[in-house]
C-alpha cells in the first residue's frame, strides 16, 4: 500500500523496482543480466516486450508493429500494460526494467496505473563519444548502429530520457554507474563505478 493509500497491481505485496537508464551501447542489458544472476531480479525490457507482442502476431502486436513503422512513440499505456501483465505473471517481486521509463509521460502512467515507485533509478552515466565507439564496436550486426543513427538516438535519450533521470535524481533516488573507456566488462560490485 502506497503513503497515499492505493494499493499497487501486486495487491499491496512489497514489490521492488529498479529503473534501468542509460544512453543507447552504454551496457545496460549485459549489467541486467549480471544483476539477476547475482541478486535475483527479474529483467523486464520494455522494448523486448513490445517486440515479444508484434511477434505474436496479436491484434495489439499490429498495432504496435504499424505504430513503430510509422516512426511514432508507443504509447505509455500500451508499454504500460505490457509491463503490468508480466510482473504479475512473474513470481518474484523485484524487477528491474531496463529502457524505461523513457519520458516522463512514461513515468506518470507507470505510477498511476501500476501504482509503485522505483526504489532508484540505476543510470548509466556514459559520453556520447563512448557510447559511439561501444555501439560501432560491437558485433551485434544491428541495423541502427551506425554513426548517424547513434547520435539520433543519443539526442532523443538526452530530451526525453535525461529529465526522467533527473526528476528522481530530485528525490535522491539515482545511483549513477559512471561508464568510460576501459572498464567495459565493469560489474556492479565495484563500489568505485558509483556516485
């Protein structure tokens, strides 16, 4: 039960989020994956759910697939949805949800509809020019990693991504994971990554 009184989509179970924020390559899924090994999260990704739905071929799946083609922003309450759904399918009761919220129009509809706020918000602080030389570097074979495209989708973090950061940041609820060149495979458990 929230301070205000509401119960959350768990019904009132103590349930923990983790917000997941950082610029496109900055290392965010691999650290996920650390993380629930570790310490027994579960991982959420708000874009593998919405593609997990177009592949299912649903009515809500072509909704989204022809949102996405025609280069729109999903709505929140769709994402929002998604996320409800598979915290309450999942038994745990931590999460970790990577990639979201990705503006504040997200972060309003995931507390109003799920009715919990993040413990904090685990921020990937990385430099464009890193995020750059991550992204070309890897061998993922995506399409969108290309140097003009990284930059398109670095602005895009910085206006709508970073002022999410820096409500919670606000409230003293972010844990910045500082990212520079050479400590690629840094794991959480370096205390000197924090700030």
């Amino acid at each position: 039960v929230r301070q205000d009184g509401t119960v959350n989509i768990l019904g009132g179970k103590k349930v923990a989020v983790v917000f997941v924020l950082g610029g496109p390559g900055s290392g965010k899924g691999t650290q996920c994956s650390n993380i629930v090994e570790h310490f027994g999260f579960t991982h959420l990704s708000a874009g593998e759910l919405l593609r997990s739905e177009i592949k299912s071929g649903s009515e809500n799946g072509t909704m989204i697939d022809s949102i996405i083609k025609e280069g729109k922003i999903v709505p929140s309450e769709i994402t929002v949805k998604l996320l409800q759904e598979a915290m309450i399918k999942s038994e745990n009761d931590k999460f970790l949800i990577d990639g979201f919220p990705r503006n504040q129009e997200n972060r309003l509809s995931f507390e109003n509809v799920i009715k919990i706020s993040p413990e904090f918000v685990l921020f990937f602080d990385c430099s464009e020019e890193e995020l750059v030389r991550r992204l070309l570097g890897r061998n993922q074979g995506r399409a969108d990693d290309n140097i003009e495209t990284i930059r398109k989708r670095f602005r895009v973090f910085e206006e709508s991504s970073l002022p999410v950061v820096q409500y919670y940041d606000s409230k003293g609820k972010v844990k910045k994971v500082h990212i520079s060149p050479g400590n690629d495979s840094v794991f959480l458990y370096n205390p000197a990554t924090y700030s």
